[in-house]
C-alpha cells in the first residue's frame, strides 16, 4: 500500500497494511450527512431509541400537546413583537394610522402596541395569534392537568413531574399576567393598578414592597420595563427549562397507557415515534396553529386601541383579567367588606388578602401536594403506568370535580357584572348566589361524583356478571318471562374487571406487644380515618370466584332479579321440581 | 335514499340533525313571526302646549300625576313617578324618543325600545308642556350634536374619564347595583345622548355644561359615532365586554375545535 520513498526507515515499514478499521462505527451504520454528524456528535444513539421510542395512543394524550404548541407558538410570534413594541413609559404624542386616538399623549409600550396594530403588516394578525395562543395555552393546561388527576397519572413514579407540571401552570399565569400588563391600555393598566393594591394588603410590609416593585410610587416609570424582562426573558426561560424536564421524565418514565387487552404494567402499547408519532405529533401542531391563526383571523382580543391609553383617573365597566386570573377576582367580588379590621392605627384588609395574595399560591400548592396526601393514605410504594378509569377512583374523583367547581365558581363570580347584564339579573343577587355557591356546590359535587361512580362501578360488575341487557324479553313455554342477556366478549370484559380492589387499611394497634404505645399510633389513626373515607364503600371489581359462581347458576337464562333473587329462585325451582316428582 | 340510511348511525349524524333542525327552526321562525304592531299615531298639526297637556294627561298622569308633579305609590317612599317640573323638553325628548317612556311596566329601569310609541310632533308637544312648567334643558339643535364637527380623540378622553365606568370602554355597557344597568351606547343618536348628559336620566348623573362644555359633548358624539361606524379591526368583537368573553370563546369554540382534532387524529389509524 505505502508508496515506496527515498527515506531509508520506509524500508521498515514494507508489508504494513492501511487501517482496516472503518473511520467510525456511525459512519458505517449510518452513513452520509447523519453518519458524518453522529462522528461529531455521537447523537445516533440517543436519537435512534428516541425515534424507536413506544408512546400509546389516545386522543386525551395529546392535550398536553396542545398546551406545548400553543407556548411554542407564543414563542414564536412573541419574537415578533419584539422587533416593534417599545417597553417604555416614556411619554408621546399618537400620530399613526388610528384616527380616535391622534393627538393623545400616552406611553411609547402603548403607542408601540396600536403600532403594531394598524401600521405594521400582519401585526394586528400576530398580536391577536399571540394572545389567543397564550389563553389556549393555559385552558390546555387545564384539561391536561384534568387528565392526569382523573386518571391517576400523577401515581408513583410520576409526582415530581405532576409537582413540575403544577408550578408550569402557576408559571403560565403569571407570564399571561405579565404579558396582559404590558400594552400599558386602559384595562392592564387597571391591572397593574389593582396588583399594586394586593401587594400593598401584606401585613407590615406592603408599602415597602410596592416601592419596590415600581421603584417609587405608583405607577411611575419602572414597571412595564421591569415587567417586560419578566415576560420576554426571566418567566419564558424558566418556563421552557422546566417543560423540558417535563418532557424529558415522559420520555424516561414512559408514557401512562389506558387499561385494555395486552396492556400490562411493564409494557407500552402503541407506535413508535418514527414514523407515526412524528407525523401525527408534526401533524398536530399545524393543526394548532391553523385553530389559532382562523381565531385570531376571525374572532378581536384585547382591542388596545378601543381601551385607549392608560391614565390612573379612569376605570371602565367590564374590567377583568384575562380567564385564568379570573378566579383570584372572583374571590375578591365575592370577600365581604367588612373583613377590613382596624387596629392600633394599622389596617388589616382581610376583605382582600385570601383572594389577592392567599388564593394563588393556596391553589397550586394543593394541586401540587395532592399526590403525596394520597400515597400517605393508600401506603401504595408500588410503580403505577396503567390509568386509573375516573369511576374506579370515586373519592378522588369526587375531590377532583368539586375542586374544580369551588374554582368554578370563582371564576364566573369575576364575570358577575357581564352576567348581570346579559341575563338580566341583579348583580347582588348573582354576587350572593355565588357566596353561597362556594361552600354549598362543591360538597354537593363531590357527593353527587362519588355516588355516580360508584353506580357506575356496580353496572360494571352487573355487566361482568350477567352480559348486557339485550332488550329481548323471552317467554318460556310455561308462561316465565325473562330478559335474554348477551355474554360479554372476553375484551370488553377485561376492561370491567382489571383494576385493582381496595379496601380501607387495618388500623394497627396502638400499642406494641409490651404495652408501649408506638410513636408512629397517632399518624396512623389519622391515616386509617382517610383511608375509611377513601375506601370505605369501595365497589370491588368481580373476582374469578365471583364470575364463575355467577355463570354456573346463571347459564343461558338469568332471571331480571339481582343475583341473591336468583339464587332464591333457583331454589324454589328445585323444591317444585322435587315435588312434581 | 340508501346512502343515507347507510349514514345514520354516523357518529356525526346527531349533531348534523340538531344542526339542521335548529336551522329549519330558525328560518320558519324568522319567516312567520309577527311583526310589531305599528304604533299609528296621529299627525298633530301644530305643537303647543295644550296640545302636549292633553297628551301627558292620557299617556303619563298614570304615574307622574295630572300636573305632573310626580305620584307616590302609597307603599313606603316607592313613588309611581318623579314630579317632572324643571327636567326641561330635552328629558321627554329622550326619554319618550328613545322608547323608554311610556314604560310598559314598573320595573327597576325603563329600558331603550324600538317602538317608540310618539311621532316627533308629539313628543315636542309633551315637552313644549313639561317645558312651560319650569325652565329646564331644552332639546339641542343639530349643530350641537353633530359628530362631523367634533373630534373623535378628544371625545375619547372625555368619554374614558366620565362615561366609561359605566357604560365600557366601547360604549357596551355594564351593570349597576340590583338589576340596574348602563345601558349600551351604540347605535343612540348623537341628540339623544347629549339629552342623557343634560339631564341624567335614571341612575346616570347629570354632565352640565360646567362639567363638560357643549364642545365636549360634541366632541364624546364625535367618538361614539366614530367607533359605531368602525369597521372592528381584527374580527368579531364578541360584543366589545372585555376579556370575559374571550375566554369564553376560548374554552367553547378554541377548545372545542382543538379538542375535535385531537379526537379525530387519535381515532386515525397509524
């Protein structure tokens, strides 16, 4: 191989082959333009198993999806808006496009933004995309959130991404707050006004701590830049290391699957990501983004340029916050005045504090704790990536949906006003019905969701146990009516059965076998009362036993009677045939 | 006909159904309901006083007392109707030309109605009376209440100061205490809405000219007709409320539509 030279140690080298070895295993493997980057990189092995990767399929699994589309989106077109909106309460005279306001001192952020509006091309297009986009993102965390509670995803070894995922949500808002404080109009301004107000209601520090946050009095010249670094730069940056941790756990925990025929525990049923879910998942964030433009194409948000510029002396009728915020103004609607305690000289706004600074961090932190109160009361050390059916779970169902109605009725106590004008109805009377709302609807839920469930369950087990009512009543020859049941298939079956049975724990006795009282009785005798109220009336899925007993006497012909009339039946049946013979 | 029995057990089929009968429901509704009856009044020849008299003796003494002035109800301090001495031409002119008076029943406000039960001749009538009981605002004429020689920025500052918290940012409206309300501001003609500043119609305060100077006035008619004739940029304004309705919008239609591809991909098989 080596070309002879005149070098008098070449000699040495006569017969030496060339490196046989190719330049490097990716090379081989893969070749061209990804082999020449897994040289450099060597990302052809992570790659490959995540292209390999199994994700189950259901249409709820992607509202998670909808919810990181609409953030990327406002990524995307909130990169826009910076080119043009100036984050300054510097003051200018309107001159643009927009006849009403010309001639109106006002902000640069707001002057920039009714810009953008009317003098930029597409601008008004991509403003309302990015506000759309950022409402949408917090409703899909919403549902999301709803489907990994209901269907206990958030189960071990997944409560430190639900805890991610709850602080994501909290994140959401509070860049949507940032963000709807920004256009310095007449509505975020009143915002802004109203937040200071909160922050000024804690105790003792409240002065201090507005001072600080807008560097001065209210409103000053510090707070839309000092918010605008917030909401294109600190919340943002934390927001998307975060959601790819958030990520990240799915990809190494593996994906939840819905209980059904082959699907265990230890597997994952579905497709791989390459070639299905990067189609279906590509596929789907056009289809975000196609909703997100035809909304923003067709339905106003947030019409700046009608609120008019901010001035502190003017307030306008149907001044709320976006949806998400909603619940926190609800509560401060709903919170009766005379909560305002005077004394010693010092005020005490408790007609504002639970709603204005309590609320917030009070919601999240339940969200957020709620897998670990319930591994306290079921003891459960095991992994869980089967889902739960909402109906096998009924006391966390319950708690779910009357948690959701307390917040509920929060959120449309902030709508009161419009209510009252668009149904005609008074406002203290919708006021009161909400008051009262907030403590009566949500035991209601929860009650009313419980026994739901546990119906449910009990048809469930009907069903095991005697097929499904087909409709067809049957007369005997000798004159007996029955309902034919029809069997059910092995699969469907699987689906009514397969979930695990739970009963309320043992209380251990409170003291040992010596008569010493143990040191854990305490926590115990409080886990055992949770424990009754979880699964005291517990359904229990049909055992083995029970399916066999069942379909042993029951054969072809169940009677319409529940299983024990049966049994009765089956013994009068005997005892007349015994005394034919 | 077999291609639609093979459909009817569609998934889509119900909703296509209820599409079409509240369609159907609709267009028979909107082809059959009855017309408002027309409110055929006599053409007076002349207003006067006399005249306007004889009009609030048979159509208002009901309730504001046959020398207008005012009639309590006999329970507690309820009054039927305030005495009516001193509101001035202008506080009838609004109140019957915009429909509200005569009302048809005792109610926590009298509400804007299309029917207005009263010609112009008789309405001037009725004020020509109310007017000769005291002074009071007289109706403006039409250079007072015309937008084209107003300025619309300027009447937008003045209306987000003294109109806008109750009436909205965009003229909507909004709620008052116990069923009261502001009532929407759009589509009222520039006369009738100096009138309510002049005179302060039911819960709304009176704007003198001390307040806000004729020019000022103008110039708030100025706005409201500017943001009536607007072509909203941007979209459906989903009734100019604020953010309530947005997010509604949001978790009915934005949700429900991304919701519906979600199903429909998931239901696709890979």
């Amino acid at each position: 191989m080596t070309e002879p030279t005149d070098r008098p140690a070449d000699a040495l080298r006569e017969g030496d082959s060339a490196p046989q070895a190719p330049a490097s295993a990716g090379a081989r493997k893969i070749g061209g333009l990804a082999g020449w980057v897994d040289d450099r990189t060597g990302a052809a092995k992570p790659v490959g198993y995540l292209m390999k990767k199994v994700f189950p399929d259901h249409w709820s699994f992607m509202l998670g999806e909808i919810a990181m589309y609409s953030m990327i989106i406002c990524l995307i077109t909130g990169a826009f808006l910076t080119f043009w909106f100036v984050p300054s309460m510097g003051e200018t005279v309107y001159d643009g496009s927009y006849v009403p306001l010309r001639g109106v001192l006002m902000s640069e952020a707001y002057s920039s933004t009714v810009h953008i509006s009317f003098d930029i091309k597409g601008g008004l297009m991509i403003r309302q995309i990015h506000h759309w986009a950022a409402l949408m993102f917090v409703v899909a965390i919403v549902v999301h959130m709803f489907r990994v509670f209901f269907t206990g995803a958030f189960r071990k070894p997944r409560e430190i991404n639900w805890v991610i995922g709850s602080v994501l949500a909290l994140l959401a808002i509070i860049e949507g707050f940032a963000g709807y404080s920004l256009p310095d109009d007449l509505l975020s301004g009143t915002g802004i006004r109203a937040m200071a107000g909160f922050v000024q209601t804690s105790p003792v520090i409240g002065t201090y701590l507005v001072y600080g946050i807008f560097g001065g009095p209210f409103p000053g010249e510090a707070i839309i830049p000092r918010l605008y670094s917030a909401h294109v730069l600190l919340i943002p940056a934390i927001l998307v290391g975060l959601f790819t941790a958030h990520i990240g756990l799915v990809a190494l925990q593996k994906h939840t699957q819905f209980p059904g025929p082959g699907r265990t525990n230890d597997n994952v049923v579905g497709y791989p990501v390459m070639p299905v879910y990067a189609a279906k998942a590509g596929g789907f964030f056009f289809i975000v983004f196609g909703v997100l433009t035809l909304m923003a194409a067709l339905v106003q948000i947030n019409p700046v340029w009608a609120y008019g510029p901010y001035d502190p002396s003017p307030v306008t009728a149907g001044s709320q916050p976006d949806w998400y915020m909603g619940f926190a103004d609800g509560a401060l609607r709903l919170l009766p005045g005379f909560l305002e305690i005077t004394a010693f000289g010092y005020t005490l706004s408790l007609n504002i504090i639970p709603g204005a600074l309590l609320l917030l961090p009070l919601v999240y932190v339940v969200i957020g704790v709620y897998p670990f109160v319930e591994r306290f009361v079921t003891k459960d050390e095991r992994e869980h990536h089967l889902l739960q059916r909402p109906r096998n779970a009924p006391v966390r169902t319950g708690i779910g949906l009357a948690g959701a109605t307390a917040y509920t009725v929060l959120m449309f106590a902030s709508a009161n006003d419009i209510m009252a004008i668009k149904l005609g109805m008074s406002i203290n009377d919708l006021t009161w019905f909400f008051r009262i709302g907030f403590f009566v609807l949500p035991p209601i839920v929860f009650w009313v969701t419980k026994r739901v469930c546990l119906s449910l369950q009990r048809r469930d087990r009907e069903q095991v146990l005697h097929g499904r009512e087909s409709g067809t009543i049957i007369r005997t020859p000798d004159g007996r009516f029955f309902e034919r049941h029809e069997a059910e298939l092995p699969q469907e079956q699987w689906l009514l059965v397969q979930h695990e049975p739970v009963a309320p724990l043992e209380i251990e006795p409170e003291t040992d076998e010596h008569g010493v009282a143990r040191p854990a009785a305490r926590k115990d005798r409080i886990r055992a009362a949770l424990s009754r109220f979880y699964f005291a009336d517990a359904v229990n899925p049909v055992t083995p036993a029970e399916l066999a007993a069942a379909q042993h006497h029951g054969h072809e012909t169940e009677a319409i009677d529940a299983p024990r009339h049966a049994g009765e039946l089956e013994s009068a049946e005997a005892a007349e045939t015994a005394g034919r013979r | 006909m077999n291609a639609l029995a093979a459909r009817r057990r569609h998934p889509a089929a119900i909703a296509v159904l209820l599409m079409i009968g509240l369609f159907l429901t609709g267009a028979v509704y909107a082809a059959v309901a009855p017309e408002p009856a027309d409110a055929t009044s006599l053409a007076l020849p002349a207003q006067s006083v006399e005249e306007g008299k004889a009009l609030f003796r048979a159509n208002c003494a009901s309730c504001h007392g046959l020398n207008a002035q005012g009639r309590p109800t006999g329970n507690g301090n309820q009054i039927a109707g305030p005495p009516l001495a001193g509101v001035g031409a202008a506080a009838v002119d609004f109140q019957v030309g915009t429909g509200r008076m005569p009302m048809t029943q005792p109610g926590v406000q009298a509400s804007r109605s299309e029917s207005v039960k009263f010609s112009d001749e008789e309405i001037a009538a009725m004020g020509a009376y109310i007017a000769s009981l005291a002074p009071g605002p007289a109706v403006p004429d039409a250079e007072a209440v015309d937008p084209t020689k107003g300025d619309p920025a300027r009447g937008g500052q003045i209306f987000r100061v003294n109109c806008a918290m109750c009436h909205n940012f965009a003229g909507s409206g909004g709620a008052l205490t116990r069923g009261k309300y502001a009532p929407s501001l759009r589509d009222v003609t520039g006369k009738h809405v100096y009138e309510a500043m002049v005179t302060g119609p039911q819960s709304m305060p009176v704007f003198n000219n001390a307040n806000i100077t004729p020019e000022d006035k103008r110039n708030v008619i100025a706005f409201l007709t500017t943001i009536d004739q607007e072509k909203a940029p941007g979209g459906m304004t989903l009734g100019s409320l604020g953010p309530v309705t947005e997010g509604l919008f949001a978790w009915v239609f934005g949700l429900g539509i991304l919701v519906g591809c979600a199903v429909w991909l998931g239901s696709k098989a890979a």
